[in-house]
C-alpha cells in the first residue's frame, strides 16, 4: 500500500528535513513497505513515492510437537505381509466395503494370482431382461446327419419369436478359435473344451445352439458339467450311417473311403453315442424328418421346461 505524501508545512522547515533525510545514507525513508526516495523534486518540495522490495519473511517449520500448532499424526499403515503368490492387495470397491484389503486369489490350471470379480447384474438379470433362460442345445450326430440345418432352422424360428440366439457351428469356430486343432483325437477333446464358450452365452440368457459331431461321451458330459439347473440340452441326431453316407453334402465320405481322410467319424473312427440325452431325433433310411419337425420337437422341450417364457 502506498502512503499517502507528508503534508506540506507553511515554514521551510519541512525542506531542511527533507535535506537531512536525502543526506540518509542510501537516500529512503521507510514508511512500512513505502519508502520516500530522495533527491531533486519539481519544485523543491515534493517527494516521490516508490514501492519498496518486500522484506522476505521467516519461514517456520511446524511439526507434531510445536505446542502452538499442533496437528495429529496420521498413524502408520500395516507393514504388508510377504508376498506368498496367494494373497494380492488392491482398492477394490468389495474389500473397501467389507473393510478387508487382503483378498485371497485364485491358481486354476496354470492361470496364478487370479481373482474372480462378481458383477451386481448376473444371470438372472439379464434373462428377466430377455424374458427367456439361457442354455445351451448341444446338437451331436454324425457328419451329415442334419446338424448344421437343424441349427439354423432352430435359430431363425427362436428368432421369428422374439428370443435370442447364438450358433455355434462346428466348422465355423475351426474357421477362428479352433484354427489351430487337427480331427485327431486329442485334437477333437480340445477343440470340444474350448466350445465351453458356449456356457458364456447361457450365463449371458441366450439361447446357444452348438452342432458338433462331438463323437466322445466323456467330452459331451464334460460340457453338461459346465453348467446347472438342467441348462444342457443334449440333441441326439440318430441317423444311420449309410443315410449320412450317402447324402455325404461335403464330399467327405467319399475321401475317407478312399483314404485321403484319416481318423474320419464313422469310418475310421468311433462315434459314441449319447446315453442319458434330453432330445433323441430319429432318422431312418426310408425315412427322415423333415427340418421343421425336428425344430418342432426342439422347441417343445424348450417350452415344457421354461425355457420360453413368452
């Protein structure tokens, strides 16, 4: 703030101060943080008003202990435990919520230091939101035995209805996810295990409809364990082998004959068929049900058992 200039006094006393202080060494009369600097001024009387350079002030260190200014220590956290590869500590909303921050995860297979997070809209949320179950229709036979056509006359009739549904076709996720598998036997196990996909679509409330050969009961009922509440339904194409043979679409019964095809199902290696199947469609050499009955039939499962809540 600049102070205001001295008044000028009637005598000439007030030049012979101003004299003596220009005789001041360095020439400035501090008023606060205004100093008067000295020297010849218009006139003779005046004096001229200059900002001061502002002092620096004292800088003071406060600590737990000052008795004027006393501020509470934060306690120290917890020294955390040793790393064990079992326990993993995060922010998370679930263990801020329960007051926990240890959270113990999971090793599954060669998957370690995992942890399952559980979302507030699950299974039976989204089929409230669909209005359908999800589930999974697992269409097995032999190679031509209908499976593709069953799948996507299923498919167009769930949808002409208002549900929703995904395929999962055999050749199809060897296009992409199974790219990488041959028809050897392991190759085959693997190839079914991967389509555990499939009980993702059904935890999501879609009606999944998958059409494999899946020769193996062992990798057929490894799939039914995937899943619960009866949601594996299992569709047995039952169609004999020379009906198959000889509608051969693909032209793959006439290799495997010929031996350009090894390890072919039916001919060169075994088919097991289903035990305890939910849905047997039977074919016969003179005669096989047409498309749309055999999805008549599928759809009146799905309905008997809820799956259809329209």
């Amino acid at each position: 703030m600049l102070a205001k200039a001295l008044p000028r006094q009637c005598s000439g006393g007030g030049d012979d101060a101003l004299r003596r202080r220009r005789a001041a060494p360095g020439g400035w009369l501090r008023l606060g943080s205004v100093g008067l600097a000295g020297g010849a001024t218009r006139g003779g009387a005046g004096v001229k008003l200059v900002a001061a350079r502002p002092r620096p002030r004292p800088t003071r260190v406060v600590t737990a202990t000052d008795s004027r200014d006393r501020t509470e220590a934060a306690p120290s956290p917890a020294p955390a435990p040793a790393d064990d590869g079992k326990n993993a500590f995060d922010g998370s909303a679930s263990a801020v919520a329960s007051g926990m921050n240890k959270i113990v995860t999971s090793t599954v297979g060669k998957s370690t230091n995992i942890l399952w997070h559980e979302c507030p809209i699950g299974q039976t949320e989204r089929q409230k939101l669909l209005n359908q179950k999800g589930c999974v229709v697992w269409i097995t036979g032999l190679s031509g035995s209908g499976k593709s056509t069953l799948a996507s006359a299923l498919s167009c009739e769930l949808h002409s209805r208002g549900h929703l549904t995904y395929v999962l076709d055999g050749d199809n996720v060897r296009h992409g996810l199974n790219r990488d598998l041959s028809f050897e036997a392991d190759g085959r196990a693997e190839n079914i295990r991967r389509v555990e996909v499939a009980k993702l679509f059904a935890d999501a409330g879609l009606i999944c409809i998958t059409s494999l050969i899946s020769p193996y009961r062992s990798d057929r009922s490894a799939c039914r364990c995937l899943l619960s509440n009866s949601s594996f339904i299992e569709v047995f194409l039952n169609v004999p082998l020379e009906v198959c043979e000889a509608r051969d679409p693909k032209g793959l019964y006439k290799l495997a004959r010929a031996g350009k095809i090894n390890g072919f199902t039916g001919i060169d290696d075994p088919y097991e068929p289903p035990s305890d199947c939910e849905i047997v469609i039977q074919g016969k050499v003179e005669d096989c049900p047409s498309p749309a009955s055999m999805v008549d039939q599928v759809v009146s499962y799905l309905e008997a058992n809820g799956f259809l809540k329209n």
